[in-house]
C-alpha cells in the first residue's frame, strides 16, 4: 500500500511541477529533477531507491518505442551517416576520453573502472533530449540527428559498459573482442526487433478492435526489450527497430480510429513515465551522498565539476572534427547548428540506471555512482535550460509560416481534396449513386477551391480560413447545445448521447488541425 501512494504522490507532484515549469519557461525535465532532489532531504520522506533493472526493463522500451514511432524515417536513412558518427563514433570517443580523464583524476581507480564511467556517462539520453526539446522549433534536420543519435546510441554504450565489468572481473581488457561482442549484439538486437514487429504487424491486421490493438502495443514493445535482453542482444535497438517498423504500418493496418485513440494512450503514459524518471533521479540524491562519506567536500566538488566539464567539452571536440571530416565529404553543417549539436548532449535515466547496476563489489562503485548523478545533473541543468535561450541567440528558431499556414500542408490538402473531388464526380452520372453524388459536389467544390487559395497564401486566405473555422465551431457549439438539453432531460441513453458527442469531437479535432 505505501508503494502506491508514493506513486501516486509522485504522480501528483509530477503534474503540479510540470504546471510551474510552464509558468517558469523551463524545460520539464529540469524542474523535475531538481525538485526530487528537494524531497531527497525532507524529513519524513521515505528512501526512494531507483532499481536498474526496473529503470531500464519498465521505462526505457515505451519512451524508445514513441520515440522511435514518431521518427521519420526517411531523414533518418538520409542521415544514417552523421546519426552513426554521433551514436557510435561519439559513444566510443567520449567513453574512452572520459575513462583517460578519470584516471588522471583519481590515479588509483582501474582501467577497467575507468571506462566503465567513460561508457556510463558517454550517451546522451533520449529521454532527456526530447523532454528538452519538445517546445522548441528547430530545424527539421537538426532534430533528426539529435533523435537519431538518442535512439542508437545507448547501445553502444552498453556493450562498452558490460565489456568493462567484464574486464574489471577478468583484469585484461580485449579490444578486438569489444568490436566483436558490439556487431553481434546490435545485429541481434536488429533480427529480434524485426521479427517482434512482424509478429506485431500480423496480429494487428486481425483482431479489429481498437482497445486490443493498443494494449499489443505496449506489449511489442516490452516483448522486443526482453526478448532481446534474454538473448544477449540489444534490446535498445530491437525496441527501435519495431517501433520504426510498426510506424511505417501504420496506415496499413490500423483504422482511423485505433491510430487516434492509441495516439492518445502513448502521450499520456509517456508523460507519466517520463515524469516519474527524472523525479526518481533527483530523489536519489540522499542515497548518493551516503556512500561517500569518507571523501572530502572539495575534492568530491572538483572531481564532479572536472568529469562534468570534460563530458561537455569531448562533445564539442567530437562534433566539430567529425563536422569537419562531413564538410570534405560535400555535407556541410553550418557552425550554428554544429554549436547547438554539441551543447544537447543531456544526459538521463540510462547513465544513472548503469552506474547503480554496477556489482557491488566493483571498484569505486560509489565514487561512480556519485559522478554519474553529478553528470546528469549539470547536463540536464546547465545545458537544458540554456538550450533555449542558445537556439535563439544564434537564430535557429524556425519562423512560424506566414498567416500561420504551412504552404506545403496546404498544397497537400488541396491535391487530397481534388482527388476525392474527382471520386464523387465520377459517380455523378450514376443511377444509383448520382443523387447523393451531386447533393455532395458542391460541399467539396466549394472545400477544394478554399484549399487551392490557402496553398497560395496570403492575407485574404488567413482571413477566410479564420472565418470558416469560427462559422463551423459555432455549428458544432449549437449541436452540442442540443445534446445537453437532452442530457438534462434525462429522455436519450447515455450511449446514444455519448457517441454523438464523440463525433462531433472527433470533427472539431479534425476543424482545428485543418483551419487551426
């Protein structure tokens, strides 16, 4: 009973928070984290500790898989090359270069320790990225590599990590076997991903029922993870590879309905759970500290603010020379979004869960511990609050469309909007069919020819677009009036008022997104 209502306290904190970092303009994320922190010291708040296996099995593959659904695909198969500099290339620069910088730092502590922190702190979180991210209007190719990079990049990672516990076991380190473990694990992870998701996809096309289609949802995701797990393979890329998968059927085997309501069900559990992630970390702040009580303040102060610096400065050296190295192959960034690149790398859950999975008996366990939280945190403080401000000074802020009309959605509208035009005037003629065809034509005549002078743009068009919508919201309003008079009355099921109700919903969504 006290776990649930310590959930459901955290929850209700989670919700109170995310209010007051809208209200601060501060990334969610950030608040969150430094709020648990808070709790961590008030009397009477019970230990919370964080379970690796709980953090990575039971969060992680939904929060990678509405990632991974939400990627596009194609910019990401264009990408490919930056995206793997970044979430392969990256993982293993930064890992090694932190794993040198720690043993300079603190001489006594292992090779294979060392890198151990290198490959715990090494990936950006994908977690962290997008709840920084979300509210900012960045270049489309810009948020693909940052996705991209956060979606991958964990793998390596870890292959890294479970490489160095094996070496901190063993006593040697094995370079080429590194290499070797790393391909196999994330090709596994790949086949059993693909294989979930074909399993998924022929489910899918069979049940016909919307509440059943999201719930396998869910267990796709999960399924992939720990399948993969139980195989010995990424399951980091086998939830990515399913979530691309399921994304890109879509349309083919879900109905209208089932993608709208499944929509829904996801942002709110990624809510929930993202939330619940980065107030966990700060609440682990008291447990942290408890472990280091034989080191001195100063010198745990400069061993964090050194790791923490280092981590920073190893992205903006990778970025920039690997940058360099795409110019002389004909792709060229410009140094903004170069800048803005190097500056996103936040950490999250990933690296805590890591640090704490380390074997009790591994060396400077603690120390480990406490420098992996101290680097979540000024990454996740520093950086994600200055994100921002920093997109904004160097002018990468997307422009909002003129009239407030993406000329391009309005094309598309338009060329939809012809071609079932063209559908109904074929049957114009028919015995059957003509009547109803031609009571229809002159509704999407009249839509077509709107669409045709939105794609165009223009003052004119904004005004007119502004009209439609209020005069058909006002419809909507008077029919909704309606269905409360007969509600008062009491004199219609409640099914019966609650499925027009819905529907009258589900058109002004659609009014909303089309003349919005």
């Amino acid at each position: 009973m006290e776990v649930v209502q310590l959930v459901l306290a955290l929850m209700g904190a989670c919700v109170l928070l995310a209010l007051l970092a809208r209200r601060l303009q501060l990334p969610y994320a950030v608040v969150l984290i430094l709020a648990g922190m808070v709790l961590a010291f008030i009397p009477g708040v019970p230990v919370v500790t964080l379970d690796p296996a709980l953090a990575l099995a039971f969060f992680l593959p939904p929060l990678l898989q509405g990632s991974a659904y939400r990627t596009d695909w194609k910019a990401f198969r264009r990408d490919l090359r930056p995206i793997l500099l970044l979430a392969v290339g990256a993982v293993i620069f930064t890992a090694f270069l932190m794993g040198a910088l720690a043993r300079v730092l603190v001489p006594e502590m292992p090779w294979a320790a060392a890198l151990a922190l290198g490959a715990i702190l090494a990936p950006p979180d994908a977690v962290a990225a997008a709840a920084v991210l979300q509210r900012l209007n960045l270049p489309r190719r810009l948020v693909t590599l940052l996705e991209g990079e956060s979606l991958m990049n964990d793998a390596t990672a870890l292959v890294l990590y479970r490489f160095a516990i094996a070496a901190a076991a063993v006593g040697t380190l094995a370079p080429h076997m590194a290499a070797a473990s790393f391909l196999a694990v994330a090709a596994g992870g790949v086949v059993v991903g693909w294989l979930v998701a074909r399993a998924t996809l022929w489910a899918l096309a069979r049940l016909n029922d919307t509440l059943l289609e999201t719930a396998l949802s869910f267990l796709a995701c999960y399924g992939a993870f720990l399948a993969a797990e139980a195989l010995s393979v990424s399951g980091v890329l086998a939830v990515v590879t399913t979530g691309i998968m399921l994304s890109r059927a879509q349309y083919r085997v879900l109905s209208a309905r089932t993608r709208i309501e499944t929509r829904v069900v996801w942002q709110f559990v990624e809510f929930v759970l993202t939330s619940l992630v980065f107030i966990l970390i700060g609440l682990q702040l008291r447990a942290v500290l408890e472990g280091l009580a034989g080191r001195g303040v100063g010198e745990l102060a400069w061993l964090a603010f050194a790791v923490s610096a280092g981590l920073i400065a190893s992205r903006f050296l990778w970025v920039f020379v690997a940058g360099g190295a795409q110019a002389l192959l004909g792709d060229r960034m410009p140094v903004a979004q170069l800048t803005v690149l190097s500056w996103a790398g936040m950490r999250g859950v990933v690296s805590l869960a890591a640090a704490i999975a380390l074997p009790l008996d591994f060396p400077e366990r603690e120390l480990i511990v406490f420098l992996a939280f101290c680097a979540i945190l000024a990454t996740l403080v520093v950086q994600g609050t200055t994100l921002g401000w920093l997109i904004r000074r160097l002018g990468l802020v997307q422009p909002p469309h003129r009239d407030g009309i993406n000329l391009q959605e309005a094309a598309l509208r338009h060329q939809a909007a012809r071609a079932m035009l063209g559908a109904i005037e074929t049957r114009a003629t028919d015995v059957l069919y003509g009547p109803m065809a031609q009571d229809l034509l002159a509704e999407h005549r009249d839509r077509a020819a709107h669409l045709e002078r939105v794609s165009r743009g223009g003052g004119a068009a904004s005004a007119e677009r502004a009209a439609r919508r209020a005069l058909r919201l006002e419809g909507l309003e008077a029919a909704r009036a309606v269905l409360r008079e007969h509600h008062a009355r009491g004199d219609v099921p409640e099914d019966i008022l609650t499925k027009l109700a819905e529907e009258l919903d589900y058109e002004e969504n659609r009014l909303r997104r089309a003349l919005g």
